[in-house]
C-alpha cells in the first residue's frame, strides 16, 4: 500500500517545468499558488536546469517563463522567515540563500547560450533581478516591474546589481529608494526589456525572439555574449583591447571564414559551430 506520504510526493507538482520547443529550451517558473516566489528549490532548480542545458549541443537558446499572474515576487519570504527560530537568527541561512541566488543568476550571464525572459505579470525584486539578468526580454502589456523591499524595511541589494547594469542610474535609484513599480512600456523605454507585446503572446514572441538568434553559429553566439559581458566591466581602452582580441580569434574560427564568404558569394552560410 502507497502510504500518504508517498502519494503526496507523488501528486506534488514540479517547482520548474521544461520543455523543447526545436532548438530552444523553455523553463517555466511553477509556483503560481506563492507568485512564482524564487525558493531555495526553485533557485536550485534554475541552476542545475542551467547547468544542463550549457552541454546540450541541441539546445541553442533559452527562455524563462512563469505560469499564473506573476513572472516572480522575489525571494519566498516565509521560507527566509521561518529561519529566525535558528540560533544565529537565521544570518548563516540568509547568507547561503543570498549566494546560492547570486550564483544562479551569474548561471544565466555566463551560459554560452541566449536566455530570454518572457515576462507575463509582475517581476519584484529578485524576479526583476531575474529579468535583468537575462540577455533579451519581452514583457506582456500586463507586464510591470519593481524593487520594493525599500517597503518592508529590505533594501533590494542584490536585484540592484542586475538592474543596474541594465538601466541609467537615475532610473535604478528611484525604482530603488521609491519600490514603486514601473509598467511594462516605461520598462521598454529605460531599457529593461527589448519589446512590449499583447498579453497571451510573450511566450512565442520570446521564443520567436530566440530562434532568430538560435539561427547564427552557435561558436559566435558564445564568444560574442562572454566577450559582452566581460568589456562591460572594462575602461575604455581595455574593452577596445580585450575586444581587438576577440575579433581576432574569431576571424580564424571555421564559422566566420564560411560566413564572410557566404556573403560575398550572396549565399546562406552554412554553420559547423566552431
């Protein structure tokens, strides 16, 4: 006889789903009933989806969706809360989740593939962190965004490195000290996300979005986001230096001597990935 116990587990539904729309890898976010809340399972989940897909020769692109009203409100604060019986108070746990985040989110910067955030209701906090890490987003009309832990007395620190990478300084401040959300369109606008489509139509405009991209040589796709990524943090001089590089091996590689004579002979290239 299957006990209660085992019948739960079987009956309980999965924190994150995957599907395999051709080339492109969908991950949706599975909490609807706590707003998609980033959970240290969901955070773990992420992660190791991630770490799947960076050697899935067949995957070439990702999106991130959710299922429900909300993209994701953050971090679960029940779960954190319910740390503060521990004898440090919870620091020790808080501090293990902070990082386990962060080390998800740097999953998605530093995947050699595109991931693309289809944002279908409110991103807060570290679902807007979320969003801000991906490479490419689009967002529903119904869309908004927001980094409100000002509000209950818990500065968005950490959403504040993605967003503020993304978005002018000024604008990351007053979404910063106000916790004020943002509408989808004013999102567009400031640059947090590439496009605003008709609610219902996110998941396959980000998909679209993300086959167009899937169509390039992989090998370029890769050595063109790590290089983004990596001069961005560079003065000047040194991204010019560091990109000089770059080009220069990717001129030798296979992709780029098929490409460029694609082009002058007027025809489709034809990809080997390397």
């Amino acid at each position: 006889m299957i006990s209660q116990t085992a019948r739960a587990a079987v009956s309980q539904p999965q924190i994150l789903l995957r599907e395999n729309v051709g080339d492109i890898a969908v991950l949706t976010l599975n909490r609807p009933e706590s707003r998609n809340s980033l959970s240290e399972g969901l955070i773990a989940a992420l992660d190791a989806a991630l770490r799947e897909i960076r050697d899935d020769r067949a995957v070439r692109a990702v999106v991130i969706t959710a299922t429900g009203s909300a993209f994701s409100a953050g971090h679960d604060m029940k779960e954190l809360t319910a740390r503060r019986g521990d004898p440090d108070r919870g620091r020790a746990y808080f501090a293990e989740m902070m990082t386990k985040c962060s080390t998800m989110m740097q999953a998605i910067v530093h995947l050699p593939k595109p991931v693309v955030a289809a944002v279908q209701g409110i991103a807060t906090a570290a679902g807007c962190q979320l969003v801000a890490t991906c490479d490419l987003a689009v967002a529903s009309e119904a869309a908004s965004f927001a980094t409100p832990g000002v509000d209950i007395g818990l500065f968005c620190s950490t959403p504040m490195v993605a967003l503020s990478r993304n978005i002018p300084r000024k604008q990351a401040m007053e979404m910063l000290l106000t916790g004020e959300p943002i509408s989808a369109t004013t999102a567009r606008d400031i640059g947090l996300v590439n496009r605003v489509v008709p609610a219902g139509s996110e998941r396959n405009e980000a998909i679209a979005l993300a086959q167009k991209v899937a169509r390039k040589s992989a090998y370029t796709v890769k050595i063109g986001k790590a290089a983004f990524y990596r001069q961005a943090e560079m003065n000047l001089a040194d991204a010019y230096a560091y990109a000089a590089e770059v080009m220069t091996e990717n001129m030798m590689a296979r992709d780029a001597e098929e490409g460029i004579g694609a082009f002058i002979e007027k025809r489709e290239p034809k990809w080997q990935d390397k």
